[in-house]
C-alpha cells in the first residue's frame, strides 16, 4: 500500500510462503491494476506463485472481490486477466469456487460465475451449480449459458460520448463470449429450467424455447 512503485514493487518480488489471509492475499492481488507498469509486471510474476501456496478459500475469497468489478480495471490487459484465469486453474481453488458458488446465499455470485466462465474451467459444473445453487441468479446464469451453448461476460467498459458538444457520455459493457466446450442435451436441460421454482430462471427457459421454436 505505499505511495512509493519502488517499494510496492520490491515487496511484490519478496513475498513468498502462504498468504496468512484473504485480506493480505487481495491485497496482492489488488496490483495487477497499479498504475506503475513495474508493479503489475511484478504482480504477474509473484500471484500464481503466491496462490499454489495459500490457502484455496483465502484465494476464492479475494476473486470473489474481483470478479465483479475487474471489468473497470482499466489498466488491466489481456496478459493481466491471464494471470487470474492461472489461478482459477489451481487445484483446490476452483472445487472451493464452486462450492462457494452453489452455497453462497448473498452476493453478485451471478457475475463471479460468469466472469469465471471467461475459462473452460467450470464448464463440467455448470449442470450442478444451475440444479442446487441457492440464489435463483446464479441458476439462471448456469441455465442461460448450457441453453445457448456459450458464455457471455462484461470484457470491459469504454467511455461513448453522446454529445460531444456538452460533454455527455456514458460507459458502456463491451462483452466477450466464447463456445462451451460440452452442451448438454437441449430439451432435457429446456425441462429443468422450466420447472425450477424460481421464476427468473423459468424465465430463462422461455427465451430458450422462443429461440428454439423452430428446432
């Protein structure tokens, strides 16, 4: 946390053993959005590294910080969201996520599932996390993606200006997308939606027959 690059940086780079807890650990984490480029090239180095050896939920703890709001980061680049999707990919890590992601009853828990999804690491969970996840959002999310056969996230937001004249704009979502690796069966899955018990997910399952219709 110091005003001096020097020093964030030469910490960064001394670091090693477990973080002792989540806060420290997203600390860490936290740099790969500083404004000295040395930083965050040392943040790149050192995480990975820092996140085999932590504790998995003090790991999860800090990407569910993240993951909702790193869309904003703007000096993020795509070697920098990388190094995120190294960690999801650790062992211990993503079995706590998914956990974490069926369990967790407040919360953008929604938006950690889709960010998360920007890898293929739960795409085999995805069945099981739209089947038990508490919060209606977060099925409807699993169930959207498994109907259409691909994932969709906030890549970033970029300034549009709407008159340049008196300086108005507003930000807007630039989505990324990419293919499931494994679709489940269509109208087996179009089932489950339909007869969930929340109606935002039921939702969900009317848009997919819509789409559908003509299949």
């Amino acid at each position: 946390c110091s005003w001096d690059g020097y020093i964030r940086e030469r910490t960064l780079r001394t670091l090693s053993g477990p973080a002792p807890n989540s806060f420290f650990f997203s600390l860490a984490a936290r740099r790969i959005n500083d404004w000295v480029p040395e930083v965050r090239l040392a943040a790149r180095e050192k995480l990975p590294l820092l996140a085999r050896q932590s504790n998995p939920e003090h790991v999860v703890d800090a990407l569910c910080a993240m993951l909702p709001i790193w869309a904003s980061w703007g000096r993020m680049t795509d070697v920098d969201q990388q190094v995120v999707a190294e960690l999801l990919a650790i062992r211990g890590v993503i079995e706590s996520l998914k956990q974490r992601l069926i369990s967790m009853a407040v919360g953008p828990m929604s938006v950690v599932l889709s960010q998360a999804s920007r890898t293929a690491v739960l795409d085999r969970d995805l069945a099981d996390i739209a089947k038990h996840a508490v919060q209606p959002a977060v099925r409807a999310t699993a169930y959207r993606a498994q109907l259409a056969g691909r994932v969709v996230w906030v890549q970033s937001r970029k300034w549009q200006w709407t008159d340049v004249r008196t300086c108005k704009g507003k930000t807007r979502n630039v989505l990324g997308e990419r293919a499931l690796q494994e679709a489940p069966p269509l109208l087996k899955t179009m089932d489950l939606a339909a007869s969930d018990r929340s109606c935002i997910v039921r939702a969900v399952a009317a848009e997919a027959l819509v789409s559908e219709m003509d299949a």
